[in-house]
C-alpha cells in the first residue's frame, strides 16, 4: 500500500518553524529579514508564483520588495535594478522571476546577484558549492524535494536514484543533492535511449520535465518512491505532474500528488534561503 508525501502539511510545519526563527532574527539584529522579487513583464504564471511568494514572506514575517517592471525595459535600466538592489543593506535576497523577456539577457541579469543574495541558489558560487558538497544556498525546488525524503524518513544512501530531466533549476541540483547523500544517480533526458529501462531500476524516481502523465505505470519499480516536479494541464484543463499518479501510485512505497506535493515545498525553500542569506549577512 502506498504513502502520500504530504507536501502542503510538511510546508506548513516548516513555515511554522520558518517564522519563529524570522522572529528571533529580529530580536536579535533589530531588523527584518528582506526579499526583493523582481517581475519582468506580464508572464501570468510569473505572475501567480510571484504573489505567492509575497504571500509566503508575509506568513513568515519576511519584508518582500516587489518590482513589477515592464516588458520594454531595456538591459540597462534592468541591470541599474539589480545592483541598487545589490547594494541596498534592506535586502538580503533577491529573486528574478524567470522567465525574462526574450530581450533581456538572463544570464547577465542572474551574474549581478552576488551569492549571498542568490535566494535561488542559481549562481556559479552556489552551484560550485553544490557539487563540492559545501554548504551553499540550493535551488528551492530540489532542496524541497530532499526534505520530504528526510521528514519522511526515507533512506537514500545506496539507493539507485534516477533524475528524469536536466534542467540547471531542478534535474542537476536534484541529481547533485542525491549523490551528496550518497544514492547512485542516473540523470535521463530527452535524448536518453530507454528512458522506460532506466526508470525500472530507480528506487527513488524524481520527474521533472514538464510533460503531463509522461511517466506511466510499467516505467517504474514495484515499492519504488516517486517524486513528481511537474506542473501540468491534462486534456481536461485539470491540474496534473508529470507522472501517471492513478495508476502509477499502486505500484510505489511513498508517492508525492499533485496538487499538494512538491509544489508548496518549493515556496517554503525560498523562505527558508531568504532568512539563510540574512543570518549569513550578520
Ligand atoms: N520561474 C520558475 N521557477 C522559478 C524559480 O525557482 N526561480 C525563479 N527565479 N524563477 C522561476
């Protein structure tokens, strides 16, 4: 019989834990804890993610400055953002909504937040220290994805874990933060041969790559624990992953739904990396 990852429970656990930690970094320092997130344009899934980001800092206690900027904002005018935002001792995180319109260049962009204000764990720095298995500031989504294994008390040293997706947001962190715990990591993409032969061998089997139910019931392991990232519409219009999760769920141990499984441990991480930057900035 399988367990659900309860992800909307695990997240409000730990924001409870999140805002008690804000309220002692206030007594202690005599300031807030600030977030700048920063929307570029009128993307109107941006546009949710970012108000529930703001609405996540105000659950916690964090102070979010949000800039909705315009499309037709040139480079320039974007990157002047950025470094006032740099340089402003208010903020200890900043967040770029991505995507960035397609005249901006993003790299650029990212490349002026210094890792001690990469909330997003997206720099070279953080990833550097990612793989050298230093501490660092980790990409939201897959240090959520880790710590739903460990509330869960689900073992992944020597466990064969495979990364379906490689995304520099989510697949390689994900792979990079199983191999820091000692799984055997497999990382399969769209250019892999036998993506069904490889998933049959996880024990642990992350998806993201963003197709609906792409991920079906003979793809995986009788007992396996299926993590699923994606976030998708299915024909209906309704809310889906990127795994099969009716029928996939009665062959696995531990399975995450959604809605309410990776999704709002993804915001919860974003909280936790804000206060991160703040106490590394004291
Ligand atoms: N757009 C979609 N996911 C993310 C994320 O994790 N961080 C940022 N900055 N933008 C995103």
């Amino acid at each position: 019989m399988y367990k659900i990852i309860d992800g909307k429970a695990l997240a409000a656990d730990m924001r409870a834990d999140i805002k008690h930690s804000v309220e002692l970094y206030r007594n202690e320092y005599g300031r807030d804890v600030g977030l700048a997130v920063v929307m570029v344009g009128e993307n109107s899934a941006s546009a949710i993610y970012v108000r529930n980001k703001i609405k996540a800092c105000e659950e916690v206690g964090i102070k979010s400055f949000a800039y909705y900027l315009p499309q037709d904002i040139s480079q320039e005018q974007l990157k002047e953002h950025i470094k006032a935002l740099v340089t402003d001792d208010k903020i200890d995180g900043i967040l770029v909504q991505l995507p960035l319109p397609d005249h901006i260049c993003a790299d650029e962009i990212l490349r002026l937040i210094p890792a001690e204000k990469d909330v997003d764990g997206f720099c070279e720095e953080n990833i550097g220290k990612l793989c050298l298995g230093e501490k660092s500031i980790v990409s939201c989504t897959p240090n959520g994805v880790m710590k739903m294994l460990e509330r869960y008390n689900i073992p992944v040293a020597g466990k064969r874990a495979v990364v379906v997706g490689r995304s520099a947001i989510v697949g390689k962190p994900m792979a990079m933060l199983l191999l820091n715990a000692d799984a055997t990591v497999t990382v399969c993409h769209s250019k892999t041969v036998n993506l069904k032969e490889e998933c049959l061998n996880a024990d642990i089997l992350v998806v993201a790559v963003g197709r609906a139910k792409k991920i079906t019931a003979d793809m995986v392991k009788e007992g396996a624990v299926v993590i699923d990232i994606g976030m998708n519409r299915d024909k209906n219009g309704k809310l889906c992953g990127d795994v099969d999760y009716e029928k996939v769920k009665e062959k696995c141990s531990y399975i995450t739904p959604v809605p309410g499984g990776v999704g709002p441990m993804t915001i919860t991480m974003l909280m936790h990396n804000a206060l991160q930057t703040a106490v590394m900035r004291r």
